[in-house]
C-alpha cells in the first residue's frame, strides 16, 4: 500500500511537473512559428509592394508612360493569383479593379489603406478575418501621387493554409510531447521500483528484527543510498543480535553471580546448625564465609542499583572537595590482604602530595575499588598491580593508572569493555556492568577512562580528573 501510494505520487509529480514544462515549451514553440510564419510573409508582402511601387515611380518620371496605365496593368496581369491577390484603391478609397475580377463590397473596411494614408513609409498591415471566416493578411502601399484616379495598390493573401502548416507542425510537436511522456512514465516506473522496491524490503526485514528475528539480513543490490541503507539495516541487526546475547549472557552471569554466595550463606547456616557450641572454630570460619559472601551479594545489588539509576537519569553525585590520594590509598588498602591469599603483588607508587579535586568521594572510591578487583579477578597468582597517580600541571588533572600483568583483553573486546552487560571473557565471574558504571561515574566527574590492553601481557586502566577549581564548585 505504502510502495504503491508512493509510485503514485512520484509519477503524479513527475508528470504534472513535465506536463507543465512541455505545454509551456509548445505554446513557445507554436507562438514562434506563427510569427515566424507571420512576419515572413509580412516582409515578403512589403518588399513585393514596394517593389511595383518603385516600378510605378519611374513610369511616373517617363512622360512617355501612363501612371494609371502602368497600375491597371500591374494589377490585370499579376502572375501570382494563387497566392495572393492585389487590388488597386481609387482616388474615393473604394476599390476599383482587383487581380481576380471580384470587386469586394464597398462597406468592406481596410485598415491597412488608414494607416497608409497617414504613416510617413507610405504603407500599412492589417491581419484579420474576412466575413466567411477565413483568416487573412493585407498590405497597402500608396502609389505615386502622379496617378489621376488611383491613390494605393493593396496585397491580400489567405492564411489558411499558412495556419494549417502551424497547426501540423504544433500536432508534430504534441506527438512528441506525448511520446516523451510516455517514455518518462517507463523510465519512471522502472527507477521508482528500483528505490521503492528495496526500501520495502528494508521495511519487511525492520518488522522482522523488531519481531525478535536478528538473524535476518538485507541483501545489498546497489552501491549508492539504498546499498548504504541496508548496510546500516544490517550493521543493526547484527549490534541488536550482539546486545540480546549480552544481555541474556547477563541474566545468566548475574543469576550465577547471585546464586553462589546465597548457595554458600545456605550451607554454612546449615552447617552451623548442626555443629554444637563447643566447635568455635567451625562457627568463626562459618560466620566469616557468611559475613564475606553477604557483603558479596551487598555490592553486586549495589552495582545493579546504580546501573538502574544511570538508566533512569537518577544517579547523582555529592561533590565536595577532597583528597583524592586517601580514597586511593583505602581502595588499595581493602585488596591487599586479598592479593596476597591469591599471590598477586600490588604495588603502589604513591606521592607525596596532588591537588585536590572536586567530587564525590564514595563513587570515587567504588570507580578503584572496581578497576582493583578487576585486576585481581584477572591476574595469576604470581601476577602483579601497579598502582600509580601523578599530577599533570598542563592541562590540570589529575592522572591515575592501574596497571596489571594478567590475562589481557583481545582487540576485538577492547572497545566493547565499557558497554553494559559486555563480559570479553565469560569464564571470569562479575556482571559485566562494573566498567560501563565506572565510565560513568568518571564522565560525570568532567574526565576519562582509558583501557590499554594486550592478550597474555595485561591491562593498563588510566583515569583523568580535573584539579579543585572554584568555578567547577560554583558550577
């Protein structure tokens, strides 16, 4: 419906469009050739007249000619009777002979002779129709003022056949005219099918992907806005099949997640259910393992909870101006007995002292705490952390880098990492999402986050904060 409502209204358009220049161009034409015709015969007519009267001039100088005779022999014996037909107009302006015998009426009015009478070149033109209808052209000249009953000589000829030339010549011109439109209907047709004809795939193919179907692709048959449309169509359904297995990637790390330190809660609380009150050693470690894997649980509800709030643009910070290497030193601090249960050295280069910034120091602190136990997550026992900040007084930030010697992250997952749900290695426990509100945190505070990364050599994080000003406080 919606492809054929378009051919519609591009042929509509195309052809009122044509129709419109070609109705123009032929009334042009046929107003060209009419006076072209017109003011041909119209010279033809005045060079003729004025020729029999320059003819009559020099009778009129010869005492041995009649003037009058000269006129009444001009016009008895006139060769192109066919053509035309000349009359010669007497002293009272009627006319008095004609070329062909037949005297009009004497009511019959001539322009031409009027204006004659009074132009200073001696003639005049009148094109009119005579009483039967018949279309014609007169041209009078007046005659050498030696004539005694003779004032003008007057040519008339029939336009008919004249306007009938015209008239073949305009239906010619029709015939093409029609014939270009139907030549532009079938090109038309054919180029309207070649874009409506592909864009209605591309819409069959979007209802397909919006149905849930993102295996489907376009297949591409042009190289020009079409080709590119369904390249992007099919880049699309490729991100969208991408997103929906990280999401569903996500429900099933986020379940596994959320299982083990609940299945753990679960099997100490029963194990110390059925251990008696004498063995401390069984409930400390008990409560231990409990206390470890509800604070677990605590922080990945607390990521989702503030994925949810970046989400639905209620995730706020509480700024305030604050030293930025004391929420660093505590982040480093709460891994280091976890790095060493897990052999992994971290070394921290700390200095002796970095302007302020101005922020908030929890999120802060949770940005570390994430990239921290990201490097553990993926470091080797024997592995090590190095853990750096330093001032950069050009462009007054501050820069901080977390570099690891673990597993690495491919280039084909590197610029993926910071995406909600992306997981490069599924194998690794963790949501997936830690990165992408890390990122966000880090945008909201005015600076960056940056991952350089090689497999099998590690993963360097480098984090840019603005300095403490005070218009950033005033702002």
């Amino acid at each position: 419906m919606a492809i054929n409502s378009i051919t519609k209204r591009w042929l509509l358009n195309s052809l009122c469009v044509i129709l419109l220049i070609l109705i123009i161009i032929e009334i042009s034409f046929g107003i060209g050739i009419r006076s072209y015709y017109y003011s041909g015969i119209e010279q033809a007519m005045v060079a003729r007249s004025k020729a029999a009267v320059g003819l009559l001039e020099k009778a009129a100088d010869d005492p041995r000619l009649d003037v009058d005779n000269e006129i009444r022999s001009t016009v008895e014996n006139f060769e192109d009777k066919g053509k035309m037909e000349i009359m010669a107009i007497g002293k009272d302006g009627k006319v008095s002979i004609t070329s062909s015998g037949f005297k009009p009426e004497n009511n019959v009015t001539m322009p031409d002779y009027e204006v004659a009478k009074t132009a200073s070149s001696r003639n005049g033109e009148f094109k009119g129709v005579m009483p039967g209808g018949e279309p014609f052209m007169a041209v009078t000249v007046l005659v050498p003022n030696q004539s005694k009953n003779y004032r003008a000589l007057r040519y008339v000829v029939s336009l008919e056949l004249v306007n009938y030339q015209i008239l073949v010549i305009v239906a010619i011109l029709t015939l093409i005219g029609i014939a270009i439109i139907f030549f532009v209907v079938f090109t038309s047709s054919y180029f309207i099918k070649s874009i409506v004809i592909p864009v209605g795939e591309v819409g069959a193919t979007a209802r397909r992907i919006a149905a849930g179907d993102f295996s489907v692709r376009l297949k591409k048959k042009y190289n020009d806005e079409i080709g590119e449309l369904c390249d992007i169509i099919n880049y699309m359904a490729a991100e969208l099949s991408t997103t929906e297995r990280i999401k569903n990637d996500f429900i099933s790390s986020v379940s596994h997640e959320l299982r083990t330190p609940l299945t753990a809660i679960k099997g100490w609380a029963e194990t110390l259910q059925d251990c008696g009150p004498e063995d401390t050693e069984m409930r400390d470690k008990g409560m231990r393992v409990i206390v470890n894997e509800t604070g677990r649980l605590s922080g990945m509800v607390e990521e989702l909870l503030d994925f949810s709030r970046m989400q639905s643009g209620r995730f706020t910070l509480a700024k305030s101006k604050l030293d930025i290497l004391a929420e660093l030193g505590e982040a480093v601090l709460m891994f280091t007995q976890r790095a060493q249960r897990e052999g992994v050295t971290i070394e921290y280069i700390e200095p002796d002292s970095l302007s302020p910034v101005y922020g908030d120091k929890n999120r802060l602190r949770q940005v570390f705490v994430n990239i921290i136990d990201n490097a553990l997550k993926y470091s080797d026992t024997g592995g090590r952390i190095t853990i750096t900040a330093r001032e950069n007084y050009l462009l007054k930030e501050i820069v901080i880098s977390i570099a690891d010697t673990g597993s690495g992250i491919s280039e084909e997952d590197l610029p993926k990492v910071k995406t909600k749900f992306y997981k490069g290695q599924s194998s690794r426990r963790g949501s997936g999402i830690g990165l992408a509100v890390a990122d966000e945190i880090i945008t909201m505070h005015g600076g960056t986050l940056t991952l350089a990364s090689r497999v099998g050599e590690g993963t360097t994080v480098t984090i840019t904060l603005p300095v403490y000003s005070k218009e950033a406080e005033q702002k």
